[in-house]
C-alpha cells in the first residue's frame, strides 16, 4: 500500500495527485507532438477539476500557469501563453515600509488629526465653523464608543486644541450631540433583529381559529 507520506508533495493541491502524475508522465515523453496533445488534455481535465473559478477572464491562461508550476516549471510544450518565471512565485516580497508616526489619541485615530490639519487651513466663516462641530461630534461619539464612559464637551473642546496644536478653539457656545443621545443610538444599532416567525404575523397566526364564549 502507497501512503501520502512516501509521495511526492502536491504542487498545487487542488487539481489532485492524478492530475500531478499526468504531468509529470508528460515530462518523459521524448516526442514534442506528443507532449503537445497530453498537455491539452491535461488542460482539459484542469478545467474540469478548476470550474469553480471558470467564469474569470484568465481561466485558462491561469490553467496553463498552473500546468507549468505543476511542472516544476520543466514542461517543453508549445504554450499558448508566456510561460511564468520561477522567481516570481519564489522570490520574497519586498518589505512594506510602515510609517511610524505616533498617534494623540488612539481612540480617534491618525485621520482625524489629518482632517484638523486641513481645517486649520479654512477661512474663517460658517463653512470652518460646521466643519470643526461636525469633526467635535464625531470626536465625542468616537470616545463614547472606544471607551464606553461619558465625556464632557469641555474635554472634546481641549483634544481639538491639542490635535490641532492650538490652532482650532472650540467656542463654549457650540452645544455638541448629547451623550444620552449617542448611547441610546449605539443601543439601537447593537439591537438583535426581530425574529418572524416564518413570514406571519400573530394576526395570521391566529387567523382561522375559533373563539369560545
């Protein structure tokens, strides 16, 4: 008996080891017009095994791929499509430079910071006046919702300063979302549907049933 611990490990796992023997039959075929037709007809059974992803465009350009990989990219066959290189499955991808920039508040995140910094640019007026209220409710629902504790105006009105490096005031007249309000909003979202039962209402359910006196 032939276990999977003494067989070669599967290239790609999800066309099978069949389709893994077929190639590799393939690769010891002398003729060149013979190793031609197998590899259509180990395409054709590709497709079969892959029809979960035939509606993509590349469908069979990715076959032809695979076929290669399966390969181990050594398959001499007329390709109907540049073959791929090995390094480009191989190779290590480059390190993603993350940019470590230090947040105020975590609970507000970098954007707003950014979104203050474009405010400080606004003329003053109406415009700049809305802008900074909506971005104080926004604060002021963010830090109810990180934190899940009550906050006072006056605390949002000093994270704007400081957010902003002194440069946006918040006016002791802007009257901001009361925190009943915003909590009562939360309880509404976090709500679970209502359960129907089967699509009828009680009347329905108690339609056709008799009343006793």
């Amino acid at each position: 008996m032939e276990y999977n611990t003494t067989r070669n490990k599967l290239i790609i796992p999800e066309y099978g080891r069949n389709i893994q023997k077929m190639v590799e039959h393939a690769k010891t075929i002398e003729d060149r017009e013979k190793r031609n037709r197998l590899a259509q007809e180990i395409i054709s059974v590709m497709a079969q095994t892959a029809q979960h992803s035939k509606d993509s465009g590349d469908f069979k350009h990715k076959l032809w791929d695979h076929l290669y990989v399966i390969s181990d990219f050594d398959l001499d066959i007329d390709y109907p499509y540049p073959p791929p290189k090995k390094q480009t499955f191989y190779s290590k991808p480059k390190k993603l430079e993350l940019k470590n920039e230090k947040i105020i508040f975590r609970y507000y995140g970098k954007n707003v910071e950014l979104i203050l910094e474009k405010a400080v640019e606004y003329e003053e007026g109406p415009e700049k006046e809305a802008l900074i209220k909506l971005l104080a409710n926004h604060l002021k629902k963010s830090y109810i919702n990180w934190n899940n504790e009550t906050i006072t105006d006056e605390v949002i009105a000093e994270h704007i300063s400081t957010l902003s490096h002194g440069k946006i005031k918040l006016g002791s007249d802007v009257k901001l979302d009361n925190t009943y309000d915003i909590l009562q909003r939360n309880k509404k979202r976090k709500k679970p549907p209502v359960r129907q039962n089967n699509g009828y209402s009680s009347n329905n359910q108690n339609r056709g049933k008799r009343k006793y006196k």
